[in-house]
C-alpha cells in the first residue's frame, strides 16, 4: 500500500522541482532528480536520542497527523518528498531528516518541544533553530547550507567592510574584540540563537575605526538604517546581547524573505499589515524604495509601525495571486494595509505613474493608517466614489485616468 | 488511459512546487496549486494560425516526440505540467500555452521555426523569443512577466538614473530622444529583438546630461563596465543597434542566471568556460567579486576571454553537485577552467583564506588558461604532487594546510 504509493510518488515528482534541459550535449548544470532512497527517518520514541546523536543537524518537520481529506494527504507526502529531494542533494552534508507525527508522536514532540505543526525544527548542538518560511527545496536547501556556516563572520578588510554595509536588507550586529577571548564568545553564543535569521559579524582590528567602534562594543543596524544602535564596550553577557536583539528585531522596513515568510507574516501589528509591493530592479521601484526607506528612517522609533517590503520578483508564483487578492497592479510599486484574517485591503491611490508620492505625503497616509482613518472596514459603502488601481491590461498600457479620484484609493474586495 | 494518467499526475503535482503552509489562520501568502484543467494546447497543423491569432502572447514548447523510456516519459509530462501550472498563475494574461512535437508536429515546426528541442518559444506581435532557461514554474512566470512589460524604460529623474546605474549585471542600452520621434521608434525596435535578456532604456529630458549623452546617441554598457561603448548620435537604423549589441553581446564578465542559464553555457569558448563561484552575499565573495570584475575592466577588449560569475545563492539544487562534479568547497571563492564536454575541470589554488589573489596574480592565471599552460587535460599525471580544495568539513572548520601546495591546485576528477 503505503510504499507502492510512495513509489508513484517518488516517480512523479522526480522531474517537477526541476526540469533538466531535455536537449543539451554540454555538461555541467544538471539538476539533482531524486533516486527514491528513503533518507527521511520517522521519528518516534524508541530512535530520537540515536538520530539527534548521530548526525552533526538533525532537521524534524513537525506535521499533523495523517489526515482523511485525501488532498491534504498528498499534501504531505509532498512536504516529505521535498524532505527527502534535500536530503538527497545534501547527503555529504551530515545532515539527519525525520518526521514527527503531533498525533502518534505527541510524547517526543513535547520532549523536544515541538509545537507549530508544519514547521521545521533543527536541532544543531544544544539550539533549536524553527524554519517557517516556503517549503520548497530551493529554500531550504539554502537555509540549511547557511546555517552550516560559521555563525560570526570575520570582517578584517575595507572591502569585506563594504560587503558588510551594502546588506542594508538584514538584521546586523558587528562587534569588535581583541581576538578569541570572553568578550567575544558572548557575542558567539549569542550569534547562534539567531543564525541564519540575523547576521553577526566581528572585528579584531583596525577595520573597526571606520565603523568608529571602540573595544568590546557591539552595534546593532536595523535594515535600511544608517546609524546604528549601540550597545556599550563593557563585558556584555550574552543575554544582555539577546534581549536587546529581542527588543530591536522587528523593524521599522522589512522584507519578505522566503525562509522566514510566514513567521513574518504571522508577526502582525493588531491584525494588520502595512505591505509596500516595490520591484528593486524597477527604475520605479527603486524610486518609491527609496522614498519608503526615507519614511522608514524619519520613524524608527515608532514601535508601532513595520512595513512589509515585499518584491514582487522574489515570489513570481504569488505575483498574480495578489493581484487578484488585492486587486491591485503589480507592475507599478503599491503601498496599502492588508487585514491578514480576511485578506482585506485598502491601497493608496497613485495611479498618476509620473507622481510617486513623496515621503511627507507617505507619512501622512501612514499617519491616517495608524490612527484608524485609513482602514480596511470602511470601503463599502464608498465603493462606487473611487476607483480602484485594476490590474486589467488596458489599464497598464494607456495610462491611467484615476489621477482626480481623491488622494486615496478605497478598494472594494468583497466577493 | 492517457487521461487517467494525467489525472495520476496533476494530483501528485499539486503541492510540490510549493507547498503550502500546513498550519497557518493568516491570510495573504497562498501559493496556488494546480486546479487540474487544461490550459496547453496541443498544436499542430490545424489550429496553429488560430492559436497565434487568438492570444496576445503564446508560447511553445517545442518538444522530443513522445519517448520509449518510461523515465524520460514522465520528464515530458512532467514539463507539461510546468507549463499548465504556469499558464494556471497567469490566466488572466491573455498568454496561450501550447506543445509541439518535433516529429508529430514537424511541418508546423517548420513553418514556425522551432529548431532546439526543450526551448520554448514566445511569439509576440511578428517577434519570436527563445527561452532556453530553468524549466520551473518560477522562473518561467517571472520570464513571461517580464515579457509582458513594455521593452524601453523610461528614465526621467536623478533617482531613476541611480536605479539604472545600479544594474551593474545586466547589459544594458540607454539613448537619449528627443521624443518618441524615429530614431527613437527604431531603437524600440531594436529593443524588442532582446526583450527580456538585454535591457534596453531611453530618456527624453535633461537625465540625459548627468550620462553626457548627446541628442540620438546610445550608449551600450556591457555589465561590470563603468564606461559604455557609444554609438554615435546619428540617425541608427534598428538593424545598426541590433548588429552593435551583437557584436558586443558576449561580456567579458557574465552572470549565470536562471532564465538562460543554458543558452549560457552553450556557448563556450573552444569547449571550456573560465567559472567563477563566489557569493555576493558574503564578505569573502564580495572582495573576490571585486577583484573579478577589476580584472574583467582591464580585459574588457580580450575577445577569447568570458568568465561566468555563478553566484551559488542562485542555484541551491546544484550547489551540492557542482561542489562533487568540480570537487570544489563552495563555501569560498573559487576560479577554475571546466571542460563542457566531460564537466572535468582545474581551479586555482585559494586555499590561504586570509589571502585572495591579487588582480595581478589572477590576469597571470588567466593568461595561463588563455595559453593552455593551464588546463583541464594535463592534470592526471600530476595528482599526487597537488592537493585539492576538498569539500570535506574538517577542511572548512579547521582552515587549511594546503598553503605549499604551489601556485595551482590541479584537480583530478576522472571517476
């Protein structure tokens, strides 16, 4: 039974993740497909202490139970064949793979202390690190390759410095220490409780001075800030480095990342999300990029406000399904607030492609948005007074003429 | 039979190009799956002219005939699912989707100009555009997106500008119009033959001084370059910039990207591609970058020199194998020359950390690879005098020992 289907399945999705080129003589890009050896252990209570021994990174996916609705049985017999595709390409990898069931293997769940269903658990010394982010194996074949790395990157040259302040997208901390001593393993340990999501980088020598970095002190750059915040050259435990990663570690700007998208996501402020759709490779994108990461600046201090960043090139099989969703047309930059229980959403209206608000009229529209002005409730009735910014191709190619609808688009996305 | 055998197959698809979050009340991130009904075509003589005619776009993947092989069988409907997926995603579009097959359908193919097995080819308005990249659903869609924009950018502010001089990747063209007068319709026109692989923009205002542009010129800039080649500012007819832009097509510093990562590597330079690995990402690939592309300006005039730059972030499937085919340790820079006949292959010897080469000492090893002094068939006799770059952990974690090993690492890969 079980292991015939398998085997159907195993077949099928051997060429689905990848296509290799079906007419190519040269060699040297051929996409792994997968040899249908199982690699993935189920987990129960008689064999986790052996895997979590035997491999350097143990990755468990916590699941539901087997479920009755035969859709979402494929479902995760998908989810397992994407398990066993990473395994396959990281095999020399001493990576270890398993399945745990919530229901039959609630016991072991509760030990190791497993408790999103769907997510992904790795265990890597004495640390747990939670993947929640797509379930592709492009994604966590990367995910995992970074967690392997060092979790404290040396930056011991201008240009490695360079390369450290262009990663304007990510969390950073970079600390500047003497060399190997107390100081600096703080800064270790707690480099691990965050790595891959946040980045942690170190110094040992004069590099530090153009950060203007005195001895044993660690700065912090939320993304898309230029000056950060510091935590003062004194012997920092590494709980003291911990909490303030806490603390800081929902910014004011953030992009969507595949690894970590539905954590993201799921990290709402009262049930909303003020979401900015930006191409970077777009001459307009990066107009309105800039213009975002300028309000972004102007209000970092702003405990209430974290703008989802999303573009649109990094996730091409949900570009249309948010078109659809948000009715709006993604080959121009958006900004709008989305209701994440209903996928409700208001956008602000700037159809006139010549005139990308700037970042005072940003600010007052996001003003509106946090006082409750703007919301995602109160577009019923004014439904037949806007227009909305439609995706229709008419629309893309001849120019709008939606510019004397008021300064916001109210959207209806009823029915 | 072939019905139910499809049926077999779009449910076992459906969530493995993705899979949905298992667990989550949030709405906004659903990745679609496929719904089962068919959107390809299957063309042939009788609806070809029908199907052009009906769609704005269509696209056709020209295909083997349906093989014996039971593996390569299910490649087949394993790329017609890839396509039915994405034609899924992008229904509202108004792209047509169809099959061809090279012995079936080869009159059609003829008259039509299909010609390479597994392309896929994109008829738009009387142009024709060949995709030979990744076969998945994800990068096909951000393909077609791409293809639906309009193929000149306009520029006309100083932070649009910034934007194109960011695209340090791509080859680009930018001219300067007085309007959308001839000359410029002809450089659209011009455009539209390497619509989406070459980027192509124009201004109309004063942007233009901040480039020196002179009225009706058009610079060309390869990627990497910071000084463009010029065509001068005359009446270019359409057929004058294409010849220009084929002339100068092949960079001397090129990046593997996904959508024609084939197209790519097939054309090689006498059966060998100088490779370069290296992750922007990390400070260590960076300066390596840097280095590359400083060695690439000074070479910009070298006809016989391309170096494909592949940054392994892109391409986390292959990643694994190119580190076992090459036996290269990726998590570092590496340079090296590889056969595309038999994927053999010999690096440079980088194994010292602290220590990149210098420009110099890389413009010597190419020169080397240019000469055949270094190459990819001499090194079977030498293997035990030179160590390799292995991949193995112990290597990674603990540094190196290879420093006295002599300029290059010559690798065997034979078995």
């Amino acid at each position: 039974g079980r292991k015939r289907e398998r085997g159907l399945f195993w077949l099928s999705l051997l060429p689905c993740l990848y296509v290799t080129s079906l007419c190519t003589a040269e060699q040297g890009l051929e996409f792994p497909s997968f040899d249908g050896k199982d690699r993935v252990l189920h987990i129960n209570e008689r064999n986790y202490k052996k895997a979590l021994k035997r491999f350097d990174m143990l990755c468990l996916l916590y699941h539901e139970p087997q479920p009755a609705h035969k859709g979402r049985q494929k479902q995760l017999q998908m989810t397992e064949l994407v398990l066993e595709l990473t395994a396959q390409v990281l095999e020399d990898k001493d990576i270890g793979f398993g399945m745990v069931d919530s229901q039959k293997d609630a016991k072991v769940a509760k030990k190791l202390g497993l408790e999103e269903e769907g997510s992904l658990y790795i265990f890597k010394d004495d640390r747990v690190i939670e993947f929640d982010g797509e379930f592709s194996a492009d994604t966590l074949v990367e995910f995992l390759l970074d967690v392997l790395e060092d979790p404290v990157e040396l930056i011991s040259n201008p240009m490695e410095l360079r390369a450290f302040e262009r990663m304007e997208e990510d969390i950073r901390l970079i600390g500047y220490f003497k060399g190997e001593d107390s100081y600096y393993k703080a800064f270790q340990e707690a480099s691990e409780r965050f790595q891959p999501y946040i980045k942690f980088f170190a110094t040992f020598d004069k590099t530090a001075k153009h950060l203007s970095l005195k001895m044993n002190e660690v700065n912090f750059y939320e993304p898309f800030m230029e000056e950060p915040a510091i935590l003062p050259g004194r012997q920092l435990s590494e709980m003291e480095i911990v909490e303030f990663v806490h603390q800081h570690k929902r910014a004011t700007l953030r992009k969507l990342r595949a690894e970590d998208m539905f954590e993201t996501w799921e990290d709402d402020l009262d049930g909303i999300h003020i979401v900015a759709f930006a191409e970077e490779e777009d001459p307009d994108g990066y107009e309105f990029l800039e213009i975002l990461k300028d309000v972004a600046r102007d209000n970092t201090n702003n405990p209430e406000l974290s703008i989802v960043w999303i573009d649109p090139d990094d996730f091409p099989l949900l570009t249309t399904y948010w078109e659809k969703t948000f009715k709006v047309n993604l080959f121009k930059p958006q900004i709008g607030v989305v209701n994440v229980t209903d996928a409700d959403s208001v956008w602000l209206d700037m159809s006139n492609d010549e005139d990308l608000p700037t970042a005072e009229e940003l600010e007052d529209w996001i003003e509106d948005v946090l006082s409750g002005k703007v919301n995602t409730e109160d577009d019923d009735d004014v439904k037949d007074d806007y227009d909305y910014d439609g995706v229709d191709r008419e629309d893309r190619h001849h120019g709008d003429d939606h510019e004397d609808h008021g300064d916001y688009g109210d959207h209806d996305d009823s029915g």
